[in-house]
C-alpha cells in the first residue's frame, strides 16, 4: 500500500530540511493520491524535474515504493522550460503536488528509474 500523497510530501521535506537543503511545498495536491513533481533548481538558471514513473517500471513483487523519471529529458533544463512543463502538467491534472528543492548539485534523494 503505498502512502498518501500527503505524508511523503511531509516525509520528503523532513528529510531534505534534515540534510540542509531548502525545500519548499510550492502547490498542494490532492491529500490523498495527488501526483507529486519534484522540481530541483540548481540555482544557476537552470532545473530538473522529476515525475512519477509510469507503472510499467514497477516490480509486481517488489515494493510499492515510489520512483521517479527525469522528466525534462538527461540535462538540466531553462528555469523557465521547467516551469512551463509544470504549467502543462498542472493543466492536465490539478490535483497534483509541486515540491521545489533549491541544490546547485541537484541532490534530490528520489529513487530514480534510470539510475
């Protein structure tokens, strides 16, 4: 069973504020099962965003843990081009999370798909 949307958010912020590294909630989603976007700026212009992986990539008998996809393709992306992914998203589904980290080396903490 996989947590609320809610409590990882809240457990994710913990977390990063534990290790020194700014992170803010910067639109609330859906307590329960909102989708949760990760924006990381790095503080130079430039952003990552990382997005829910699709179900495929779950093992059925692994956990349900939560992983994640570097949405805005191998590089850092234009502050702005993050911005307006999340815009889009936003239009698809307003029932979604946008939590921002501020890291010049892009820590994150996330399990990813790819590594």
């Amino acid at each position: 069973m996989r947590l609320k949307s809610a409590i990882w958010v809240s457990a994710y912020v913990r977390r990063l504020s534990g290790e020194g590294i700014p992170v803010v909630v910067v639109r609330r989603g859906a307590e329960e099962a909102g989708a949760i976007f990760v924006k990381i700026a790095r503080l130079d212009g430039s952003a990552d965003i990382y997005a829910p992986a699709p179900q495929a990539v779950f093992d059925e008998d692994g956990p349900p843990d939560r992983r994640w996809v570097r949405a805005t393709g191998p590089e850092p992306v234009p502050e702005q081009d993050a911005e307006d992914y999340l815009a889009r998203q936003f239009r698809f589904d307003s029932d979604l999370w946008v939590v921002e980290v501020e890291d010049r080396g892009g820590r994150h903490f996330l399990e990813t798909v790819d590594g």
